[in-house]
C-alpha cells in the first residue's frame, strides 16, 4: 500500500465511534503518559513526540486534533 493511501486511511473515521486511527493513536499515547505520569502535566511536546513515532503528523495537525480530543462537552 503506497504511503499516501495510508494517510488517507489513518485520517479516516471508523464506522464504530467516529475516531480516526490518528486520533485513537492519540488518546492510548496520551493514556500511557497519564499512567506514566499519575497527576502529574502531560507536556504537549511529549505527547507529539510519541504519537509522530506512530503517524505522520504536522505539528498543527496534531494541536488541533488534540484540542478537540480534550475539549470538555458543552
């Protein structure tokens, strides 16, 4: 599979819930530091540092996703 059509599968929302396998990739990072890390910050860069490990992602990208990932429900 070319790396391109990855990308686009990665960004693709999963019939089940919504979320995209960028975002679940995400959330079980940011999931593993907040064990690793009981109570403490999670430093965004940190958490970039991981996910990137996993998936192509811009910085911008990433700040979005993140930011409504994490935004309390209204």
């Amino acid at each position: 599979m070319s790396h391109r059509r990855e990308d686009e599968l990665d960004r693709m929302p999963d019939v089940r819930d919504g979320l995209t396998r960028v975002e679940r990739v995400i959330l079980w990072q940011l999931s593993l530091l907040e064990k690793e890390r009981p109570g403490r910050h999670i430093p965004t860069a940190q958490l970039y540092g991981r996910v990137v490990e996993h998936v192509d992602l811009s910085v911008p990208e990433f700040q979005r996703l993140l930011a409504r990932l994490v935004k309390p429900n209204a």
